[in-house]
C-alpha cells in the first residue's frame, strides 16, 4: 500500500489522502482514494488534487469578497466619500439600512446556534453574512466609484456590485458554508440595502482623491486570512451559547437529523 500523500493549499490548509483507487471530489474540495486501484500514476494524481485545490482556491478568493475583514474598509471608504460629495441622507439611509440588515443576520444565527431554530424543508440556518455583506455594500461602492454625469455607467457599476455578490453566494454554497435558501435571501436582503442606499443619491456625485486608489482594497481578497482579521462566526457561536445558556451549538447535522424524522419543519429540535 502507498504511503498518504498530503496536497496543501494556500499554504494553511492541507488534505491528506490514503492509498488510491477511483478518486472522488466532494464539494468540500477533498479528495477520497479507495485501495486497489494502480491505474493513476502520482502524476496523474498531483495533477487532478492541484486542479481541485487551485478551484477551492478561486473560489476561497471569491468568497473573502463578503468577508468582515474586507467589507468594512471598503464601506468606511465608500461613505466617507459619499459624505463628502454631499450626499449626507444617502449615507444615513445606507448605514441605517445595513444596520438593519445585519441585526436580522444575526438574529437568524443566534436563534440556531443557540436554540435551534431552522427551517428544515429549505436547509436553512441562517441567513449567509457573506452573502449579504457584499450586496449591500458592493453595488454602492462601484457605483460611486463610477459614478459621472450619465446615469447608465453609475447604474452599471451597481449591476457589477449586485454580480460580484452573487458570486460571493455561489462560493458560499460552493465551499459547503451554506445552503441555497442561505445565500438566496441574503442576496435579496443586501440587494435592498443598496437600492435603498442608490435611490437616496442625489445629484452630481465628486469623486475625492482617494476614490482612484479604494479598489486596491479588494486586492486583500486573494490574502488567505483576510477573512480571520475578524472572526464573527466564532463571536456569533458564543453571544449564541452565552444567551442560551447552552454548552455547545446545535449544527446543520441536528436540523437534517430533524427533516429525517419529520418534525415540524419550522422550530426548535432537540440535539443528540
């Protein structure tokens, strides 16, 4: 039997792999081999895991665009500049909006991780932070960014914020985070963030010094642990446990586990 092979990537994660047969890939990006079979040479083998490994790369890449870490910066940049161009209601309304948005986020997680409440049937455990932290700042920040005298090219740069945060969901559901239900209202949700925001702008839209140099920013995407810099999963799991009152949070696994039983698809379940 050969030895375990270990393929790392980004240089802070690895998967490690027993003997091969019929190689699989699961959605998680790792690599199953099943002994037996001599028919994929090491090269054939290195060549298939770098492939995985580059496209949980991109899509890792992808997904730090709805990251706290990067989110926050980026919405600091786009309202200063927005408060500076006199567009003062519009900021307002955003922030109050995004607020807003991001207490019902919350509120949808705590419930789960502390008491279990879920929606079976759509796999739901909460609303995807990613998900709607690009769309509700994404469409607003090249659309500023963009902005000028004709309407179309602001209006293009909102459409391209809405793609790139829809391409956040599709890398949530991509790297096994979340579900579709997950990712889906979260799109909606941002995406009336930042109609609510775009529809409060008001005339010419000046564009400071620094507007030139903010898409810099996102260059933080491709850092392997921008998305660390804040840890708010870890936080929402213990304000969950803490306000529960409870020792550990209950997981997908509790709600699937619900489904099979055929509870109420709607309320709490009881962990193992």
């Amino acid at each position: 039997m050969p030895g375990p092979h270990t393929f790392a990537m980004a240089s802070t994660k690895s998967w490690r792999f027993t003997a091969p047969e019929n190689l699989s890939v699961n959605s998680k990006f790792s690599i199953r081999y099943n002994p037996g079979n001599t028919t994929l040479s090491s090269r054939s083998l290195s060549l298939i895991a770098g492939k995985q490994l580059n496209t949980a790369y991109l899509w890792s890449v992808l997904t730090h665009l709805g990251s706290t870490g990067l989110m926050m910066p980026v919405l600091v940049i786009s309202a200063t500049g927005l408060w500076q161009s006199f567009q003062k209601e519009a900021v307002r309304i955003w922030l109050i909006a995004l607020a807003l948005a991001v207490m019902v986020t919350l509120a949808t997680k705590v419930l789960f991780f502390g008491w279990g409440f879920g929606i079976s049937y759509l796999d739901f455990t909460g609303i995807s932070g990613h998900t709607l932290l690009a769309t509700s700042v994404l469409p607003v920040f090249f659309s500023w960014l963009l902005a000028s005298e004709e309407q179309r090219i602001s209006l293009a740069g909102a459409g391209f914020g809405l793609l790139l945060g829809a391409g956040v969901g599709v890398s949530r559901v991509a790297l096994d985070t979340h579900t579709h239900s997950e990712v889906v209202s979260a799109w909606i949700l941002g995406m009336a963030v930042s109609v609510l925001a775009l529809n409060a702008m008001k005339g010419t839209i000046q564009r400071p010094w620094f507007a030139r140099l903010s898409p810099l920013v996102l260059l933080l995407a491709f850092g392997t642990s921008t998305s660390e810099y804040l840890p708010t999963h870890d936080w929402e799991v213990k304000a969950s446990l803490l306000l529960s009152g409870n020792s550990k949070p209950y997981t997908r696994h509790h709600l699937q586990k619900q489904a099979k039983l055929g509870q109420s698809s709607l309320g709490r379940f009881m962990a193992d």
